[in-house]
C-alpha cells in the first residue's frame, strides 16, 4: 500500500491544476500546493526533525495546517494535531506525553503554548508571526517519501470524559485505508469540493483532508465554525458534499440565511460523531435532497465501524458493517466478545482489530488497553443491538445508560421521540439522581415556541413510549453544553452544570416541572 506522501504524490501527478485547496484568498492547484508542501518539508527537516518525531500543532483549519499535514507525511514526522483552545496545562500534558520535538502554534494558541513549550525546552513556531514560512521557496527541493505504509503517520488524542485525554496513534496504511473507505461509502466522485470545518485535531477532519486529495478534489477551509460564513461557502464555492456532526447542520438548518442560500450544488450529505434525531434527519432530507445521505459510525480508534448510507429511510440505524470491519454486540458486564447478546437485545458494540482501519493500542497506556482491547476486538463502550435486518442502532454510551427504578433506559431513544414535537428544536436527555428511583429520566429541551412539560408529556404518550422511559422532568435551557467539535457533554446536564432560563410565557410556567403521573 502507498504510504501517504507517495498518495499525495499521486494525486499532484494526475491533477496538477485542479483546485486542491482554498483559504480565503488562497487558492492552490495541486501543482502549486505540493511546491508549498515541500517548502514546509524542507524547513522541518532543516530545523534538525527526523523520521518519528512528534510535531504538536494547535491549529485552526488554516491552509497552512493542512500543509504542515501533509509535509509531515512525507518526511515520517508523526503530526499531533490538538484543540487550539487548549489550555496551557492541557498544552504541557501534551508535549509531555508524546515526546514532542516541535510545537506550532497561531495567534489564538500562541499564550497557552508558549510557557509548556520553554518549560520543556520543545522548538515552537508560531504561524502568525513567522511570516512566510509555507510559502513556495524555489530553492527547497520536490519533496520525496521518506516514510513507508508502516510508519506512523500522526496521533489523536481522545476527548475522555475523565482523567487524561488519550493518544491514538495510527499508522499511514490505516490513515490511507480509512480515507479510500470513505470515499467508497459516501460514493465520491473526482473533483469533489467540500467544506473543511471539522477541525484537523479530530478523525473527521483529518478524513475529509485525505479524501479529497484521492479524488482530485477540492479543500474548502473554515477556520472555525461560523454559520454564516459557512453558508456563504456553500453557495460561492459550489460544495458538492458535506460531512458534519449534527449539531453543525442543525445550525445551518436554522439559521436566518439558510432560507435565501443556494445549497444546490451539494449532493451528498454524511455525518458522525454524534446520533442524529429523526426530526433533524426529516428536515435535511426535505431541504437538500441529497443523492447520498449518511450515517458514518465510527471513532478515532477505528475509523468505520458501520455504514448507513440511506439514514432516511431507517431513521436511527447505523447500518451494517463497513468495507473493512466486522462488528458484534458483546453481552453487558461480561467483558467477553465470544458471548453476544440474541437480536434485539442491547449490549456493547465491538469492532474487530483485524480490520485496515483500526489502530493497535493507546500511546503509553497499557492500562487503557487492558480495558478496550480484548480478545481481538475493540470495546467502543457504546451501546446497542441489531434489529431483525441485522441493523445496528446505537442507543448511547454504557456508561449514559439510565437506571430508573431496575429499568434501563437509553437517551437516545427518548431524544429521537421528542425532537418530532414542532415546538422542540434541540433536545437531550440525561438521568439525574433521584432519592427514591436513583436516577430520573430528564429532557433538557430547547424550544422553538412557547410547550410545557404536559405538552411534551402527553407527546411522549401518544408516541407509544413506553411509560417507564417518559421523563419526569423538564428543563428549558437557551443552549446545550457541547465540546469544541459539537458533541453533547450529557455529563454536566448530570451534575447540574447548565444555565437555565427563566420562563417567557405563560406557556412556560411548567418550566423545570416534574411530572409525577404514572
């Protein structure tokens, strides 16, 4: 297999004048972006880096970050792509952890990298202020692979929801496979142009990236998520495809200008990282009717899981497995992946480790693989069950599972009924504790008129949910907590870490109401 600089290499050969990536007023060819790679490079290799070593950037989705990408490919520097809204301690964990050679840092990561970086005697460049380092120097060579298949090609980190984030190293050759996997699912086509907003720090920018270059297609930079800005985008740049978290194409859904942008160009639509409810799905199958629409199940470890590439007609499946994976519902608590759970019956998802795309283990964190890795599969910690089809739906994470009075109880399934309410924009679900249940089902809702919890109550009645999986308790908020990348932090609905609003109707009043009716 290519490692990924010889992929590259392909790819300014056979499409040395298509578009390959834009960035405000940069526009690169091909051609001329490899010419800026190796420039990059040359100066990496010149500042005393060496195959293996750890780059650490924190990086917005600037061009220059997607070249610094690629220039580490080339020479077999293992690029650690990290939040850029890190915090200094957060920055020294991570040049400690990984044995960091180099840190690159912007204007907006430049005071958290540069104490970490001095402390630890780490190399730092700042982008904004060393003017003119990516830029084409006619006197640095063409850059050559220096790194094969096998090499380390960069590391993750892991956003846990305790302790320590943890490192993800992956080879080129699952890089590579991963990006070839998802060009085949979500049927892309040469000279693709897509929205580079999910962010390089984290696997569905970084596929984004790599996919796009198979394909001769074309790298639309957003710095960082601004729905206007990524609207305008849409409509000037004429994106044919989109692959976001739900809560990126929630705003854009319902956004002021979405109504006046034109979206005709995009095609194919995917998304991941999160569960998408099915009021979401309905409305962006109605306002892009899109050729492919996707639901992508996987994480940083294993890239794929499973697919779904037809996620209106089965609203809530994540299909089946994908091209490179096997996948099993392991029974709950037992730790084994030999005893799987009957249909239908919820256990934990397991990925099998043999597939192209999985990595091989934590960076220094035997005590993490202890727990994830057993027998050969993958512990993703997420839970579900196949379906009669032999669907997987994924109904949340082992450890949100609600226990409410010996019952147990998935958020997701209660999220996907109430977001069907007109009146619900936005809605997750939590167990909160409880003196007498030990937990409480809780929807934490944000609302596009004026509901109250009976109105929501009875919705969930006439549903048909079953009576013991209705919340009993409503909460009305402005926004839900989130990570950087979109992803619900259902942990601080838990603990009470919220702002709620105070009521702004009669229609209110039920505000933060517990419904005690059996």
């Amino acid at each position: 297999m290519f490692d990924l600089g010889t992929s590259f290499l392909a790819a300014a050969e056979r499409d040395p004048d298509a578009t390959a990536i834009i960035d405000g007023d940069v526009r690169l060819s091909y051609r001329q972006w490899y010419r800026r790679i190796s420039t990059m490079a040359a100066r990496l290799k010149g500042s005393g880096l060496s195959r293996g070593d750890h780059v650490v950037t924190a990086l917005q989705n600037r061009w220059e970050a997607a070249t610094i990408h690629w220039a580490c490919q080339f020479l077999g520097l293992i690029v650690t792509p990290v939040n850029w809204r890190a915090k200094a301690e957060e920055i020294d964990f991570f040049l400690r952890e990984s044995d960091a050679r180099l840190l690159v840092v912007e204007a907006v990561s430049r005071d958290a990298g540069t104490g970490p970086a001095a402390d630890q005697g780490i190399a730092l460049v700042d982008l904004d202020v060393a003017a003119g380092l990516v830029e084409d120097d006619p006197a640095a060579p063409d850059v050559l692979p220096e790194a094969d298949a096998e090499d380390w090609s960069l590391m993750l980190y892991t956003s846990g929801t305790t302790g320590n984030p943890k490192g993800v190293p992956r080879r080129h050759r699952t890089e590579r496979a991963g990006a070839i996997a998802h060009v085949a699912q979500n049927t892309y086509r040469r000279g693709e142009r897509t929205l580079g907003v999910m962010p390089l720090y984290h696997t569905m920018g970084v596929r984004s990236l790599l996919s796009m270059s198979l394909v001769g297609g074309t790298f639309v930079c957003l710095r960082r998520f601004d729905v206007a800005k990524a609207l305008g985008l849409i409509e000037a740049e004429r994106l044919t495809c989109l692959y976001l978290v739900p809560t990126l194409y929630h705003d854009l859904l319902y956004h002021p200008q979405f109504e006046g942008t034109d979206i005709g160009s995009v095609e194919y639509l995917g998304f991941a990282g999160a569960s998408m409810t099915d009021g979401l799905l309905a409305a962006l199958q109605e306002a892009f009717q899109p050729k492919l629409f996707v639901n992508h199940y996987g994480s940083s470890e294993i890239y794929t899981f499973t697919i779904n590439q037809d996620a209106p007609a089965k609203p809530g499946s994540a299909g089946r497995a994908a091209l490179n994976q096997r996948i099993r519902i392991a029974r709950l608590g037992l730790g084994d992946p030999e005893q799987t759970a009957a249909p239908g019956e919820e256990g934990e998802i397991v990925a099998s480790l043999a597939g192209d795309e999985a990595f091989e283990g934590y960076w220094k964190r035997p005590d993490a693989d202890a727990k994830a890795l057993r027998g050969g599969w993958y512990f993703t910690g997420d839970s579900g069950y196949f379906d009669a089809d032999g669907d997987l739906f994924v109904t949340g994470r082992v450890d949100d599972m609600i226990i409410t009075g010996g019952e147990n109880v998935s958020p997701v399934e209660i999220e996907s009924c109430l977001s069907l309410h007109p009146d619900v924009l936005q809605v997750a679900v939590a167990g909160v504790p409880d003196e007498r249940w030990g937990r409480i089902v809780a929807a934490f809702v944000i609302a596009r008129g004026s509901v109250t919890a009976e109105t929501l109550d009875a919705h969930c009645r006439n549903s048909g949910l079953a009576n013991f999986k209705r919340p009993r308790r409503y909460v009305f908020l402005e926004e839900l907590p989130k990570s950087p990348v979109g992803k619900l932090l259902r942990r601080k609905l838990v603990a009470g870490d919220y702002d709620e609003i105070e009521p702004r109707s009669d229609a209110r009043q039920a505000n933060n109401q517990e419904i005690r009716s059996s």
